[in-house]
C-alpha cells in the first residue's frame, strides 16, 4: 500500500511525503500506522476521525484533516491522505 500526504496552505501545496507499507497488516492498520509516521515526520498531533471521513476514505480512498479534525492549532488548511496503490 501507497499512501500520498499532502499538507496544503494558502491554497498551496507546502509538504507532501509518501509512505509505504507492504506488510501483511489489515488496510486499516497500515492507515492507522501511516497516519501515525506522518504526523510524527510532519510534528503534528494525530487527528480526529470524523464521520465524515471514515465515509469519505471508505468511498473514494482519500479524506482531508482540517482544524476540527486536531485538538492543538493547526498552522495550514488541510492534511489530505489518498491511496495511491493498494495491495
């Protein structure tokens, strides 16, 4: 699995990493455990799950983070995640 993260600002594109993960762990797991990477690499808190973006990454495999996904002020606009390759 290939996950693209997308930190954007100002309508600009200001931190994007990718993250892999070939293991044999459940899809969920691997997003969970990506999730937890790139807020470590990015040195931010991890976010809320909303419903709505449980529904959204279910139905299109991508789902954004805004300011009511973290707890602590968030300094851009959105952290967007998409599946780029499943396994």
């Amino acid at each position: 699995m290939r996950i693209w993260f997308k930190m954007f600002a100002d309508a600009r594109l200001v931190k994007s990493e990718t993250v892999e993960d070939f293991s044999e762990e459940s899809r969920t797991h691997k997003i969970f455990a990506a999730v937890e990477k790139i807020c470590y690499s990015f040195d931010l808190g991890k976010p809320i799950w909303l419903d709505s973006n449980v529904k959204e990454f279910q139905r299109r495999a991508v789902t954004r983070f805004t300011q009511d996904n973290f707890v602590e002020e968030i300094d851009f606009d959105f952290l967007e995640i998409h599946v780029l390759e499943e396994d």
